[in-house]
C-alpha cells in the first residue's frame, strides 16, 4: 500500500499499478447510464474460486443502502440453485475502478461471507461521483468506465441437511 491508502473499519482503500486477476467490466457510454438514471447495470457471469460471480454497478449509488453521492460495486455468487441447501462462502474482494489517467487502480478490499440468504455483498461508497466525473482525475475516459474484481476465497462451508 501507499500513502494514498486509508482504512475505515474491515475496508481498506488504496492505488496499485499491477491490474486485477479475475474479470474486468468495461462499460462503454456510461454516460448514458448516468443521464437515463438506470438504478444498476450488471456484468456478464464470470467464475472464480469454482463459483460463479456477477458485478453489480449502482452508477448512482445504491438508494436502497444509503449510497447517495457514490457509485456502488457489488458481488453477488449466481446459479445458487445447484448449491446445497445450506452453504457459505468467506471470500477476499478486491474491487478495483480503473484510473486511465494514472494508469492505475483505485482498489476497495474486504473479507465477507456470502450464503443463501446474502448472496451479495459490496461497496455502497466504491468512489464519490464527484471523483467518478471529474476530468482531471481519470476514471472516465472517453465515455468508459472499467471496474474489476478479484476474488479469493478464504473458506467454504457446506451443511448437511
């Protein structure tokens, strides 16, 4: 980490020059989601860690969990119907909003446990819209926005019925 890292509880925030591992979602005209105030846009399915995984991008914020002035990344695991009744999955993310300006990434990484009942889980506060539209700070370049993820996974528990 650098000097540009900050923490704020389990959630740490910092730059890094090498890119993501697992999947990068870039979204082309995001302007346009910004303009017709689409609540989410969802990335394709992608696997990792043997589970597959969607990103969910609120491009103005989350409402719904107080993330008004923010843009908000998720994780949610999908096809949950193939896994047992009972499961949990404790993973490392790692969400990272390219920076085209600085050739690097603004990187949020925490640890969270993923089940049937909360099969989702992020960051309501991923990077200030102020930030996000900003010219002179690079996120958006070219009417493109790329986010990524990568995803570790630290444990997995599956109950018997």
């Amino acid at each position: 980490m650098d000097t540009n890292s900050y923490s704020c509880g389990d959630i740490v925030r910092y730059r890094r020059d090498i890119p993501p591992a697992h999947y990068s979602f870039k979204i082309e005209a995001f302007s346009l989601l910004s303009d017709t105030k689409a609540e989410k846009i969802e990335s394709g399915i992608f696997e990792a860690g043997g589970y597959k995984w969607r990103m969910v991008l609120f491009p103005n914020g989350n409402a719904k969990s107080n993330g008004k002035d923010f843009v908000s990344l998720y994780l949610a695991i999908e096809e949950t119907k193939s896994l047992p009744q009972r499961w949990e999955v404790k993973a490392e993310i790692k969400l990272f909003v390219f920076d085209h300006k600085e050739n690097n990434y603004l990187t949020v990484q925490g640890k969270q446990w993923f089940s049937k009942e909360d099969n989702s889980w992020g960051y309501r506060n991923t990077i200030r819209l102020g930030d996000l539209h900003e010219k002179s700070k690079g996120f958006v370049m070219n009417d493109t926005l790329i986010v990524e993820a990568q995803i570790t996974l630290v444990s997995v528990t599956k109950f018997s019925p």
